[in-house]
C-alpha cells in the first residue's frame, strides 16, 4: 500500500511555497494565497504562452502545458493567466489539427518538442489536446450567452485534435510517438467519449506499467484520473501497485529529470492517487 502520509511529507519538507500551495489544494482544496499563485504564473509571455528554459523569451506549447499543470494543481485553471495560456494554445492549432513548436526553436528544442519531428508533433498534439480539454471553454459571464465565438473554438480545437491523435493510431493501437504521448493521447479520448480506443491504448499502457519508471506511473495515472477515470480501473490498479513498489523510504518518487523535479513527480503521484 502507497504512504500518502510519507509522500506528504516528503512535499513538505523538500517542496518550495508553491509545492506546498499544491499539496494543500490537491489534499483539502485549500485555496493558495494571492502571493503563491503570483509566482506560479509569473514569467508569462505576452502572447500566453510561457517560455521553456531551453527556449529564451519565445512562448512555447511544451512548457506552457508543464505550467498550466502546475496551476491546475492549484485550481488556477479559471484564472486570466491560465485562460490567456489555453486560448494561445487553441491560436497556435496548425490546421491539419496539430501543433508544433515555433520553427525559431529548432536549434534549441529537445528532441520531444523538436519542430518538423513527426514524434514530437504528435505528443504536442496530444498534450495540448489534453490541456485544452481538462481547461473546458472559458465560461459565460453572467448576461454573455453561452455558446461565444472563443468557447466554440476551444471546443473545436479539442475536437480536432482528438480525431488527430485517434487518425494516427494504428490497428493494434499502438502510436507513433512517444510514450507520453499514448496516455495524453488516450486520456484525450477517454475524454471525448472513444471509449474503445482509448482500452486499445489502455491494453498496451498496461503491459508495460510493471517496467515504467515511477515517474511515468504517476503522470499517467494523474491524466487518466484528471479525466474522470476510476481508481478501480485495472490500469490504475496496475499503477498504484507499481507506485507501492517504487516508493522511497523517504516518501518520494523519484524524477527522470533528477532529483530536483522529485518533488513534481510526487505529487503527481499524490494526485493519482487521491
């Protein structure tokens, strides 16, 4: 069985402010401080997007999910901050219902977010589609009627990008992408109601969640969940056995990207598990 208790205290005492401000939200809703949330969303673009360490001042769709992820955590989607980042993802929609990183950022992307990359256009796809999914259409103010010209292109733009990833899936349902981008990817349909394509996707996540690192486990038990899985799915039961295994004595788990994003990892653990 997974200690929440030793994972919450892992956050505690390694976490920053934000962090912190996460746990409290991801464990009793607590609504985090003006302050807190001043910094979560600081360093914004003035387009919407949020720049990526690797990518200068330029906004970028790999980062900027990464951020929305971390105020979803702190129920910040509906802020104006978030909804400025959700509405530049839906303006940066190729229009064969893609996205792709800025071709100024091929000298310095990664290979996941590599601009022209058939793999990395695919997990952008399937990780804007997924952000702009779980964001929703930015609600009516009261007296705006429903059905605004913004809240329909949001829409569109998740409808879009769901027939995308499910066009690129092969028979046996597996995808040309990364790993990443089958659980954003099948998390996306789950949401959209593709039900059967998304247990195609789930069938083969499962296979290999017994060899997954535990911060693969935990982000992808945390998309499944975010879109209203059950925790009494076989694939989050397959996940929250891997993450009973993996666990630190310290309450933690551990990144892929070193030990300062343990922390991260954790609690998207957390999340899963919730």
């Amino acid at each position: 069985m997974v200690d929440i208790d030793g994972a919450i205290g892992f956050v505690v005492a390694h976490g920053d402010q934000v962090d912190r401000a996460r746990l409290s939200w991801l464990r009793s809703g607590t609504a985090p401080q003006a302050e807190v949330l001043g910094k979560a969303e600081m360093g914004q673009a003035p387009e919407g997007g949020w720049p990526a360490f690797w990518g200068g001042d330029r906004a970028s769709i790999d980062a900027t999910c990464f951020r929305l992820a971390e105020l979803d955590d702190l129920g910040a989607l509906d802020r104006p901050p978030a909804r400025r980042a959700l509405a530049w993802l839906v303006s940066r929609q190729r229009p064969d219902g893609t996205w792709e990183e800025d071709e100024a950022l091929a000298g310095s992307a990664p290979p996941w977010a590599q601009p022209g990359d058939p793999e990395a256009r695919l997990y952008l796809t399937a990780n804007a589609g997924f952000w702009l999914a779980v964001g929703g259409p930015q609600a009516a103010a009261p007296g705006e009627a429903t059905g605004n010209a913004e809240a329909n292109a949001h829409a569109e733009a998740v409808a879009r990008a769901t027939q995308t990833f499910r066009a690129a899936m092969r028979e046996d349902g597996s995808w040309p992408s990364y790993l990443i981008a089958g659980w954003l990817g099948g998390a996306l349909l789950f949401h959209a109601g593709w039900y059967y394509e998304a247990a195609q996707i789930q069938v083969l996540l499962a296979e290999r969640v017994p060899d997954m690192t535990p911060a693969d486990v935990a982000w992808l038990a945390m998309a499944f969940r975010r879109v209203g899985m059950s925790a009494d799915d076989w694939l989050m039961v397959a996940a929250r056995k891997r993450l009973t295994e993996t666990q630190r004595t310290d309450g933690g788990w551990p990144s892929d990207d070193g030990p300062a994003f343990d922390v991260h990892t954790t609690l998207a653990a957390i999340r899963a598990l919730r």
